[in-house]
C-alpha cells in the first residue's frame, strides 16, 4: 500500500492507515467544522532520541480551539498528548516527524449547529522541510486576513483555512512562494501557515495577538527565545504594509514553516535579497538547538518519546 505509516489513532484506538473514515454528511463535511494542531518532532542522532516539541501546548490550544467553535470533546491534555506519543512508538518512528490531531463532528445528516458526537484522529508522519532553504519570496494578498468579528483567527479551526487557501493560490498563480496577509484595517497579520516577525530601525517586531493571528506556538518559542538568549525585547505592535519594504530582516515561523527568511516582498528586496540578516539567523540556530532540548532552561519544550 502507499500508506506513510502502518497506524493512525482514532479516539484513542490504532487503526490501519486505510481505516480512517468520516461520514459525508457529517457536521465537518457539510459545513466545515472541525479543529486541528499541526507540529513536530526531531530525531537526534546523537542522543538516538526522539523529541516532540512543546505537545502539552499543542494539545491546550486543541482544547481551546474546540471551546471557541463549540465541539464537545476531549478536554483532558496529558491524555490527548501520552496518546500521541504512544501512537509515535508503536509506529517505532525514529526521523523527524509532522504529527496531526484532527477533532470532527460526525454526525450522520449533521446540522450546522451539531456540537458532536466529536471523533479525534491523530497522525505521525516522516517529514522533512516544509521550505527550501532559499528563503521566501512573498506576496501581500488582495484577500484579507479573516477578522475575529467574523472567524476565530486565533485558534486552529479547519474553516479558517478557506482565507489562506485563496492567498495562497493568489500568490502562487502570481509567482511568488508565499502569502502574507493584512488585516482589514491594513495592519500585517501573517501568513497561510506562519506568524511574521520583522526587524526594522534595531528592533524585532511582530503582531499583537490582537492583529487577527493565528497564537501561534512557534511565534511564542521565539519571543521567549529573543527575551532569554539574545536580550532582545520584543515590540508587539500593530506592523504597516510598508514597513515591510523598509524592513531590514523578515522571517515567518510555524510549526512546519519552522523559522524562514523572507527575500523579497512583492519583489522588493529585503536585506541583501538571498540571505538571512542576522538577527534571523541566530534565532533561526537557536530554534534549531530548542528543539531538540538543546537550550539550558528550555529543556521542558521537548517531550523525549521512547524515554532514553
Ligand atoms: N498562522 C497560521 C494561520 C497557521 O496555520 C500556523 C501553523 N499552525 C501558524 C500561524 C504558526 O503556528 P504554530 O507556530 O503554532 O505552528
């Protein structure tokens, strides 16, 4: 079979891969609803150790995530995540690893309204970068970043996935690698898959939570990470569409994206247009040693999976 990995988990449960299955007139097929987390996993060679980075977060934004949009399901966060970790080694993974927790609600001919019966699936994939390590040509989107009057964009509901869908398309057909999206009054919000940070006038920047983004887990990685180990205070501040141009360092960060530099902004170069500034590059190390607990005090991001 084509399978990427024998099992998957399904309320707890291993199935086989092929197993997986949701009704077609479930709430989630109908009408969208549904919540996620999306991180990783890093294989040390020389520990012969598996880490997974920061699972009890991920598993607490689950959680919030499915209060927001109204899903009655598992709310018990060690549970949620040991149930990962159990599905990692009976897969005996041991490379670096994408893993997926999907919430749905599948109820057979599902209203709109349905709050459950809630099914959770959970996914270990081998994975390897999500980017090259060339850097991000990016577009700012004609689409803009869904509002919280409107959607939640702070949570990782499956709906909300519609707006960076079509920014991403847009830019793709435009030819550039990636999106970035604005906020309705015009502030920088972030991307398809990444929060944004810049580095303007000496100072590391990015969006308040405020700013119609997604919290992401990455974004606050590298805040600590700025605070902790390079003395940089962090301006949390609503961010213009030109002060991308006149920025002197761009990076986007995710779960998947990891920390990436950006090279250009609708074909504006930034710094020297190929490489990373400084200030990217050494939270781009920093990130890459955290996650694999390589960071003194930072040592509890990282969960080891088989316990050596
Ligand atoms: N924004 C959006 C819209 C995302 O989908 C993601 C990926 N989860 C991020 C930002 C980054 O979040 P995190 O660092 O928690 O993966």
């Amino acid at each position: 079979s084509s399978a990427p990995v024998r099992y998957l988990l399904h309320d707890g449960e291993l199935i086989e891969y092929a197993d997986a299955r949701l009704h077609v007139l479930s709430t989630t097929a109908k009408y969208g609803v549904g919540v996620f987390e999306g991180f990783r996993a890093y294989w040390s060679e020389e520990d012969g150790e598996l880490y997974a980075f920061r699972v009890a977060d991920h598993m607490r934004r689950l959680v919030d995530s499915m209060r927001v949009v109204e899903i009655d399901g598992p709310t018990d966060i060690e549970e949620l995540s040991g149930q990962l970790l159990g599905l990692i080694r009976a897969n005996e993974l041991r490379s670096n690893l994408h893993m997926r927790t999907q919430v749905f609600v599948d109820s057979a001919d599902g209203k709109p309204d349905d709050t459950g019966p809630s099914t959770v699936y959970m996914a270990a994939i081998p994975m390897g970068n999500y980017f090259g390590a060339t850097g991000l040509a990016v577009q700012i989107s004609s689409w803009a970043r869904l509002s919280d009057r409107a959607m939640p964009p702070r949570i990782k509901s499956i709906a909300n996935y519609q707006n960076g869908r079509l920014a991403l398309l847009e830019a793709r057909r435009n030819g550039y690698g990636a999106a970035l999206l604005l906020t309705e009054s015009g502030h920088v919000a972030e991307g398809a898959g990444y929060n944004v940070f810049i580095v303007r006038q000496g100072r590391l920047c990015t969006p308040p939570s405020t700013e119609s983004i997604l919290e992401g887990i990455t974004r606050d990685s590298v805040l600590q990470l700025a605070a902790t180990q390079l003395g940089l205070e962090v301006d949390l501040r609503p961010i213009d569409r030109t002060e991308l141009y006149s920025a002197d360092e761009i990076f986007v960060c995710g779960s998947a994206a990891e920390v990436n530099h950006v090279t250009s902004v609708d074909r504006t170069p930034i710094g020297d247009g190929t490489n990373p500034g400084p200030i990217t590059q050494q939270l781009q190390d920093l990130y890459q040693r955290a996650v694999r607990g390589r960071i003194p005090g930072l040592e509890h991001w990282v969960t080891p999976v088989y316990g050596t």
